[in-house]
C-alpha cells in the first residue's frame, strides 16, 4: 500500500532539509534521523543519533518478513504506524507486575523477560521510556533483528543507551538522556515507512 503524505509533513521535510543537508548519510540511516528530526523538531539529533547501517538492514528486512514489535510502554506502541501489526507490549499486564516485585526488578524490565518468551528471536525492540527496560533487554539472549533504544531521562538513559553501543547489537541509539516514546516511535516509523518499497 502506498503512503500518503500530508502537506503539512512535505513542508516540514522541505524545511528540516533547507537547513541541514543529510545527503552524506547512509540511505536507512538518513530516513531515520530525518523521522526523528521531523517528530522531534530538534536537530541536534543530526549529530546525536548514532544509527547502525547493517542493522537497519536487518531491521527492515525483518519487519518486511513479519517480524513481532516489542516497545517496552504503549505510549511508544502508540506512536508506532502499525500498518495491521500487532505490537506486543506486556509492561500493563499483572504478571509484569507481580515478576517485577518477585525478582526486584521494574515492572518494565519483568515486560521485557516476558515479551522475550514470547517472541523469541528476531524481533524489533522498541524502547522509548524506560532505561530500565534496555538494559534488561542487553542482558537477556533475545537475538533481535534491530533494538531501536532511544529512552529519555537523568537517570540511567544516557547510560543504557552507551550499554547497547558497547553490546554489539544491532541498533539505533543517542547519546546523551533525551529521547522519548514519539523518537523512539518515529525511528521504527522510518523503517515501516520503507518496508513496501
């Protein structure tokens, strides 16, 4: 199916581009960090976002095969253009819940352990709030197709996200503590935006 744009997004892009050229960048890398620059109006995103090339390759050709979405709130499922897929998010669920106060973990990081068991490998993970959530996600041996790491806040975010460069999974992350669920969302948009082309 094919997308249509709405004048407002064209003039935005028109704009985003007159004032920073991102001709130099990679095509999958570009087509995120133009997203997130969009969704975010922030161009210091030019030069935060850390973007792996291969794994946004990877990343796409699995959401083209089907692959799950995993995001670690439903604010960051939200904001995601689902297109018909399901997005699995269990951090509301009771047994989040219950396996965070069991093991003294977060309730977002006992989501992850659960999302994992039920998506196994090759997933997209989403993560846009919770630095706790990502770091659970590094430690578990969940063989995603793409983590698109992007949690904001002081404590712990810039941290995760440094975790996940430093792990070796295929990525896309910032550093520094900004980001949030409309980044993190608008950097898996790009890759969905792609998918039927």
């Amino acid at each position: 199916m094919t997308r249509t744009v709405h004048p407002i997004e064209a003039e935005s892009y028109r704009i985003l581009r007159d004032r920073v050229d991102l001709s130099h960048l990679p095509p999958l890398t570009r087509a995120v960090t133009e997203r997130v620059v969009h969704a975010s109006a922030d161009l210091d995103y030019v030069t935060d976002l850390v973007c792996d090339e291969d794994g946004l390759a990877a990343g796409l050709a699995a959401l083209r095969a089907g692959a799950p979405i995993v995001t670690d709130v439903w604010m960051v499922a939200a904001g995601i253009t689902r297109a018909g897929r399901e997005i699995v998010c269990p951090v509301a669920e009771p047994a989040a819940a219950d396996l965070g106060r069991a093991a003294g973990i977060t309730r977002s990081a006992a989501a992850v352990r659960i999302a994992a068991d039920r998506v196994g490998p090759g997933a997209l993970w989403v993560v846009g709030c919770a630095p706790t959530a990502l770091v659970e996600l590094i430690g578990l041996d969940v063989a995603p197709a793409l983590v698109v790491g992007l949690p904001v806040g002081f404590v712990g975010a810039a941290e995760s996200k440094a975790a996940l460069r430093a792990s070796g999974l295929p990525a896309v992350s910032n550093v520094g503590e900004k980001g949030g669920s409309a980044v993190a969302a608008a950097a898996l948009n790009a890759l969905l935006y792609l998918e039927d082309k």
